[in-house]
C-alpha cells in the first residue's frame, strides 16, 4: 500500500505541473527556464544534502561493492549494444543510455524497501546508494554523450569527461561524498545546513512539476509503443543482470542481494529528464519514458520482490 500511496503522490504533482502547463500558467519559456533552475541550483543542492551523509564505514569489505558495480557495468553494455541496435535519432539514443541504469533510488526505492524490509532493508538502501552513487552520475551521464555525439574517439572521449566533470549535479554530489566520507559534515554551520535543506529539499517536487508540464497525455499511449524497449531495460533486464552477478558471486547477507536487485528495478531517476534537457538530449521522450516507467514499476517490483526472496534466502 505504501508503494502504491508513494507512487500516487508522484503523479498527483505531476498532474499540478501538466495542468499548469495546458492552462497557461507556465508557458514554453518558463519550462525552459524551471528546467535551468533545477539543473544548476536545486537538483546539484539536493545531491550535496545526500552525498553529505555518505558514511564510509558502513561499507565493509569489498564484496558486495565490487559485485554490485560489476553487475551495473554489465547492464550498462547491455543497454549500450541494445540503443545501438534501433533505428532512432541520436538525442533519444542517449536518453537510453541516461535511463538505462540510473533508479530512482531514494524517492521511490527507500519508501518501497522500507516498507517491504523494514530498518533492515532501510540500511541496506543506504548502503546501495552509498555505493553505487559515484557509478550512477558518472558513467551513465558519459556515455549518453557518445550516444548524443555518435563517436566514440579520443577527442570525443576527453570532451564527454570535461562536459561530465563540469556537471554541476556530479560536482556537488561528488563534494557531499567527499564532506560526509570525511566525517566532516558536522562541522559545517548551521545556517548552511538549514539553506542547503530548504532548497535540496525542492529539488524533487520542482523536477515532478517539469515533468508533468513536459508531459502531452494525447501521445502517451503513442509514446509507451515507442519508449518499451527502454522500459523493458530498465525494469526487467537491469535487475535481472544484477541478479545473475550476485547468483554468480553471491555475499554473505541476503537483505543486501534481495536490496541490490529490487532497487535496480525502480524506475529512472526524475533528474534524468533535467540531465536530458541540459545536455541537449530529448527531455520530451525523457519526460515520457520516467512518468510510464514509475507507474510501471508499482507493479514490476513486486515480481522482483518475490524473485529476489525466492533466490536469495
């Protein structure tokens, strides 16, 4: 029930922001102008609050790490060999990539485990994402731009790296990693704080109003026929790729496999469609592909859910 009440609050402020779009209240300008707001202000402050409480201890040893991120570099090739393999236009290729392998891991993916785990499966979320945080926002980020670009050269290469790096979303994750690894995260000043909480805290609600105000309701049912392989990626053959690694290479505690797999199910991250936009990718397609995709994912997690209590007991 909680997923389903999770999911109901997603695409209740995405209806606000469609129906403000369709009555005028934001324009085409505005959009574009929300959209600059988040990627350079709210989205990067929100990645700073959470990258401010990564705590290095709670990963011990390096077996799920390395299983885990080998699980995401596999899939990644997958969906790399699967976006060269349709005939579509190199801007939504890259969203592809984007989406591929980047979950929604903390709006959706904490609320749901929660739920279904409990305080274990809470930390075991964190856990995921404190590992898995620096391969979401880089690699996938990268490669969508070979994607957008159509070469993957040298120089093709070095001018990905230096767009990526200068990400202001990756730079402010990186620097919240860095602070929260370091233990200095109580060392910084209140009021700072309570500023980066007030905007981090915007980020999501303003990034489901831009998705909504993106969204065209008439093409939905056009889009989804379109947008299924993507979905199907990132839904089934994603988890089902991590669930093969930690088969292969299982760890020692199985709330963290069940975790690993039932997480990389969730739905792409509401920052894809702002990183689609910023970087010049098809943000329209995006829009689509994350709002279907969340709805999609209700219903898809509880196969994973059962999958991954069956195999990993």
């Amino acid at each position: 029930m909680r997923g389903f009440l999770t999911n109901l609050v997603i695409f209740i402020v995405m209806g606000c922001g469609w129906y403000m779009r369709r009555s005028g209240r934001i324009t085409a300008v505005g959009l574009k102008e929300l959209n600059a707001l988040l990627f350079v202000l709210l989205m990067p402050l929100g990645f700073f609050k959470a990258g401010l409480g990564f705590d290095a201890s709670t990963i011990r040893g390096w077996r799920f790490p390395s299983v885990l991120i080998g699980g995401y570099v596999a899939a990644t090739a997958v969906a790399w060999v699967l976006a060269g393999m349709r005939h579509t236009t190199p801007e939504r290729r890259a969203v592809a990539i984007l989406t591929a392998v980047r979950p929604n891991a903390i709006f959706v993916g904490l609320s749901v485990i929660s739920l279904w785990l409990g305080q274990a499966g809470a930390e075991a979320q964190m856990l995921f994402v404190a590992v898995g945080m620096p391969y979401f926002n880089l690699v996938p980020l990268l490669l969508a731009q070979f994607a957008l670009s159509g070469r993957t050269d040298g120089r093709t290469f070095l001018n990905a790296l230096a767009r990526t790096v200068r990400n202001p979303i990756l730079l402010a994750g990186a620097a919240g990693i860095l602070i929260g690894a370091a233990g200095w995260t109580p060392l910084l000043p209140d009021w700072s704080m309570r500023v980066v909480e007030v905007l981090g805290n915007c980020g999501n609600g303003m990034s489901l109003l831009a998705i909504g105000a993106a969204l065209a309701p008439e093409k939905l049912l056009r889009d989804i026929r379109s947008a299924w392989p993507d979905m199907l990626m990132k839904l089934f053959i994603h988890p089902a790729v991590v669930m093969l690694a930690f088969v292969l290479f299982p760890v020692e505690n199985p709330v963290l496999m069940r975790v690993a797999v039932v997480a990389s199910a969730v739905a792409p991250a509401f920052n894809c469609y702002v990183l689609a936009g910023g970087f010049g990718m098809d943000s329209d397609y995006a829009a689509v592909l994350v709002a279907s995709s969340t709805l999609l994912c209700l219903l898809t997690l509880l196969f994973w859910m059962s999958v991954a209590s069956s195999v990993f007991v």
